[in-house]
C-alpha cells in the first residue's frame, strides 16, 4: 500500500467478512485510501487477527455464522483499545443495526456504500467520530421518538439518556435526509465539529440508554444466537 | 316448616337465631321471636318431624346454617374485609342449600297431598338439585362476572330464596371488592366447588340406584367395562402414541417442506428471474443496477414481511416505497426511502404522496445523473414530512425549463389544496436540490 501524499501513516484496517468476493472488491475499492493489514472469514479468525494486529478500524460484517460482528466485539471486549469498529452490513434490519452498535460499533454503514464514502467513514471512525448512514439515523429516530424532546425539570442524568435533544434530533433528521454533515454543519449555522459531537453524543446516548425499544433488540438478538 | 319460599324469604329478612339463650343452636327461640309462638312449640314440632321422617333434623340444620346468628351482621365492627370473604365463601354453600329447601318444600307438599313420591325419589332428587345448582351457578355466574357486569350484590342474594340478610351498608360498600374478588377467584376454589356439586349428583345417582335395587347390577356391568377399558388402553397406548409422535413428525415436516417449497417458488419468481436478466442485459450497466436494485428491494420487503395493515387500508411508508420504486423502474435512478414513524393515509395524506412522487420523478428526470435520490419522511403526531433530495447541480429558478416549473407547481398546489405546504430549496456547497413537503395533521381529519 502506497503512503499518502502528506506522508500521515494510512489508516490501518482489518476486513471481517464470511464472503470471499465481498472481502476481494472491499479491498480493491479502499485499495491506496487506507491500508488494509488483513481479512478474516469468520469469529474465531476474526478475533486472533484483531488481538494480533490492532488494527484502527475494523470493518465488521453483522452477519456471519457463530455469531457474527456481534460476537466479534463481545469476545474481543477492551482487549484493543485503541481499535475502532465500523459496522458494514447487507443487513438494513433493526434490530441488527441497532444491536452491533449497541454492542460497541461506532457506527455503521451499508455495503451498498461507495469506496470514497467508505474510506471516508474508516476516517472519521479512526478519528473517533461515529458514522450514521441515513438508514440508522432513521432507526435511532424511530427507537426514541415518543420520548419528550424537552427533559423535564427533576430529570436526572440517566432519564437524558433515554431522550434526543432537539438539536441532536434534528441532526440526525438531516443525515436521514442525505446530508453529508459539512453540509448539516453549513444549513444549521454551526461548526463540522459541532455537528460531529452531537452525532457522537447521540451514538453515546444510543449505546448507554435504557430504553425499551433498544432493549428489546438487544434482548431479541441474544436469543437468536 | 310448610311455609312458601317466599314467605319464608321474607320472615327470614328479620330472622335472626339467638345462640345465647336456645337450646341447641337458638333457632326456635329466634324462630319463635320471630312468629310471635312460644319456642317451646316450636321445638316440639321439629322434635316431632325428627322422629316421624328426619325431615325435622335437616329443616333444623339448614336453619342454622342459613339463618344468621344474633348481631352477626348488625355488629357495627364488622370490616369489609371479614364479610367479604365469609360472605364469598357461603355464597355458594346457601344457593346449593336454599336450592334443596325448595326441592324439598315441593316434595312435602306433594307428600301432603298424597302423590305418590318414595323416598328412592326423595332423596336424590334433592341432592342432584343442591348439586346441580352448585355447578350451574359456577357455569352460569362466571360469564357475568367476566363481562364485569356490575351486578349488585345484594340483587344477587337478593335472587336466593334464603334471601341471605338485606344488604347493610358496609356490604353495599364491599360490592367493587366482592367483584374483584370474584374475578379473580382462585381456580382450586372453583374446582372444589364443582367437585362438591358433581360429588352430590353422584351420590344422588348412587342413592337411586341403591334404592331401586338396580346398583348391584349396575356394579357388575360397570366393574366389566372398567376392566376391559384398562385392557384396551394397555394394548393400545403404545400405538397410539408412536401414531401421536410419527403425525406431528410429519406434521413438522409437511411444514417445513411447504416452507421450503414456498422459499423456492419466490426465489425462481423472484432472484433467478432477475439474474437471467441481468446475463441478458449485461452490455448496459445502468439496466443492470436498476434490476439489481429492484430486485434488492423486492427481497428486503419480502425478509422483513409486510406489515400487517388491515386490507384496503394504504399507509405513509409503503405508498412512499412504492412511488419510489415505480419512479426507480421508469428512470433508473436509485432512491433510498428512510421512513420514520407510519401513518395510515386519509385523502390528504394521498395527495402528499403524489406531490413526493412528482418530487421523486422530478429529481430523476433531471438531477438522476448525480447519483441516488434520498426520500425522508416522518409521521409525527402533528404533522407528516416528506423531504426529497436530489444531488443534482442546483438551478437558477429563472432559467428553469417550462415543464420542470410546470411540475413544480403542481406540487406546490397540490399541497395547498389538501391544507399542506411545499417549498424547496438547494443545498448548501450546491449539493443539489431539497423538496420539503408538510403536512398538518389532525385538522378536519382527527
């Protein structure tokens, strides 16, 4: 893999993926965006590779025999800290989504996603940001709609947990609007950054919330294994 | 003892036995208050009918257990609470036995005026009337209660010919508790209770046929039919149950081939139609991705199964995907619709959806090249939002072709017409186009 212009270290990436031409055309497309240092076909490969190289981000596929990326993150816990997970799935169901990026993934994106989108969000996952595609911006809308946008007075710190704040709302209605966020960021008058800590809050509030519609996911999804 | 139910219903109103001061049980002393005789009378007429049939022993022993006791249920104390449940648990016992009162009360009428009734008739007639009024009640009582018909209960003791003391106040204010309890009264009590009522009619069979000499026959015959159904279950369970386990083996199995059968005519109809398409049509790229998408689209609806929604009945999300979809097949453009929340669509909620279709169609035509069009909608309490957006090049709205604008406003008054508004707008960095369309609910709709 060739170093980038600047001379900045590429990306390091580990593809998890069961399917071999899946894994051959991820790698052709990311192929000088970022340096991938490995593929693995299944958990157990998965989990030896990841220990071994602590890659920044690994591509994490959802469904896999033995568990899938859901496994891949329990087993690997807080063994690599320094790695970030990047859900990519042919999957757009639910519970799916909601389940691996409960389970940890920073955020997760449809393998419909191009090379230059999908090397992008390997960045800005590597940078510590998460990464919405439009369809989970409309899942996280969906599980915490309902909730009372404005917390009320006696509201403690884990109630806020289980509610989106108008602005985080309407960030999110943006990306499941098709905005890129430096356009999200230009149309609400605020800063990229700003734009990248409200996403980060939500995927915070996403991962930590106890709300039921989340938990029943989680909940249904651990039965199935 | 000859007095008519009612009458006695009625004199029972006051009744009260006086434990304190009768011999046995105080009821010819609270009976005697009551008609203004002497006790002493009435203790010889009941001494009397003890000893000419029994009958006076039964009438004394159902008086005491019908007839409340002296200050039981004036004594002001008397929590909801205790009556409730003392109460409960008689009711059932005073129906059975008021029951066999009047059965009995008619058998000695007809004894006075000299039909001819053996006691072979006597006896089991009034243990299958206090039976059969046990489980009549159980069968018959529940369905009211179920409905939460709220039936006071002192209409209910009102309806006992033993007509069990007048409703008293703290009773009336028990009635929503005695309800409850009722509801939700524990299934053994039920159980002990029909099995009381089947245990009378059974013995009342028993009696009969003791009386009329037909039990011991019936014993031999009955003996002989047990024996030969233990016989028969002995030599047939095994079989039996190797036919109940091979049937719902096969059962499963029928069910799982047909589940097979069903994944494989979609899949013929459905996958291997489009792949033989898409060899077909391999030269042209952009008829390969829209069958490829289509085909994308068919099988994630079909994996998910469609919501349930009542037949006739079209609904925010799926009118959206299909609009979508029509508008992907006629121009080859990729649409991603992201629906949060669902609505079923009245008239206005149709006209919304063929203003995001215009909207749709409109950016296909003329921004399609860009790459995918984004639909968004969400149903909200208030409102429905349907933003369409397109990442064509943006336009300057004085140069824009006269059909374009044409279709712009169609959308526009369609949308004012039915109560909405539509607007739209570029966006930012000349990242394309954005319709917004609204619409308020719950105006004449609600």
């Amino acid at each position: 893999m060739t170093a980038t212009a600047t001379g900045a270290r590429n990306t390091r990436v580990v593809l998890v993926d069961d399917h071999a031409l899946f894994r051959a055309g991820v790698r052709s497309e990311l192929d000088g965006l970022v340096d991938v240092v490995g593929d693995a076909a299944t958990v157990a490969e998965a989990v030896a590779l990841i220990r071994a190289q602590a890659p920044d981000v690994v591509l994490l596929d959802v469904h896999m025999p033995d568990g899938g990326g859901l496994e891949v993150l329990r087993q690997i816990g807080a063994d690599v800290p320094a790695t970030q997970f990047l859900a990519l799935s042919v999957s757009d169901a639910a519970e799916d989504v909601i389940a691996v990026v409960r389970a940890g993934a920073r955020g997760y994106v449809t393998k419909t996603i191009s090379g230059a989108d999908l090397a992008d969000a390997v960045r800005r996952v590597h940078e510590g940001d998460a990464v919405f595609s439009p369809r989970l911006a409309g899942f996280v809308l969906d599980a915490f709609a309902g909730a009372p946008a404005v917390p009320a007075a006696a509201a403690a710190d884990e109630a806020d947990l289980d509610q989106l704040t108008p602005r985080e709302r309407e960030v999110l209605q943006h990306i499941a609007r098709g905005y890129m966020y430096k356009e999200i960021a230009q149309r609400l008058g605020i800063s990229a950054k700003t734009v990248e800590a409200h996403v980060s809050a939500v995927l915070r509030k996403l991962q930590l919330s106890s709300r039921h519609e989340l938990s029943r996911w989680a909940a249904a999804r651990r039965m199935l294994e | 003892m000859a007095a008519t139910p009612t009458g006695r219903a009625a004199a029972m109103r006051d009744l009260r036995r006086d434990p304190e001061n009768g011999m046995v049980a105080g009821v010819c002393e609270g009976l005697g208050r009551r008609l203004d005789i002497d006790p002493l009378l009435l203790r010889i007429v009941f001494g009397a009918t003890t000893l000419a049939s029994g009958l006076g022993l039964v009438a004394y022993v159902l008086a005491w257990m019908l007839v409340p006791a002296e200050g039981e249920h004036d004594a002001a104390p008397v929590s909801a609470d205790a009556l409730r449940t003392r109460r409960n648990r008689r009711a059932a016992l005073e129906v059975a036995l008021g029951v066999g009162c009047l059965v009995v009360a008619l058998l000695l009428t007809f004894r006075e005026v000299g039909l001819p009734f053996s006691d072979a008739l006597t006896w089991p007639l009034v243990l299958v009337a206090a039976g059969g009024a046990l489980i009549w009640r159980q069968s018959v009582g529940r369905p009211g209660a179920a409905r939460g018909d709220l039936r006071e209960p002192g209409v209910r003791a009102g309806a006992l010919p033993v007509g069990a003391a007048a409703g008293s106040a703290p009773r009336s204010s028990a009635a929503p508790l005695l309800l409850d309890d009722t509801d939700a009264e524990s299934r053994p009590a039920i159980i002990s209770r029909i099995g009381i009522g089947v245990t009378l009619v059974v013995a009342a069979a028993i009696v009969f046929l003791q009386f009329t000499g037909a039990l011991a026959a019936a014993t031999d015959v009955a003996l002989a039919a047990i024996v030969v159904a233990i016989a028969l279950v002995v030599i047939f369970a095994p079989f039996f149950f190797r036919l109940a386990t091979s049937l719902s083996l096969e059962r499963a199995e029928r069910i799982r081939s047909q589940e097979r059968a069903e994944v494989a005519a979609h899949l013929h109809d459905s996958v291997l139609q489009t792949l033989a398409l898409v060899q077909k049509r391999a030269d042209d790229p952009r008829e390969v991705a829209a069958l490829a998408r289509r085909q994308e689209r068919e099988l994630r609806t079909w994996l998910s199964g469609a919501p349930d929604h009542p037949a006739g009945e079209r609904w925010l999300a799926a009118a959206l995907q299909a609009a979508a979809q029509e508008v992907e097949e006629a121009h080859g453009v990729a649409i991603d619709v992201v629906a949060v929340g669902d609505a079923p669509l009245d008239r206005d909620g149709e006209a919304l959806v063929a203003a995001a279709r215009e909207a749709m169609l409109n950016a296909a035509k003329f921004a399609g090249d860009a790459g995918a069009v984004a639909v968004y909608a969400e149903a909200g309490e208030e409102r429905l939002e349907v933003f369409v957006r397109d990442r064509g090049p943006g336009f300057d709205p004085a140069a824009v072709p006269g059909d374009r604008r044409g279709v712009r406003e169609s959308i526009l008054r369609r949308m004012e017409r039915h109560g909405g508004r539509a607007a739209s707008h570029a966006a930012p960095g000349g990242g394309g186009t954005e319709v917004e369309l609204v619409l308020e609910r719950g105006g004449e709709s609600s």
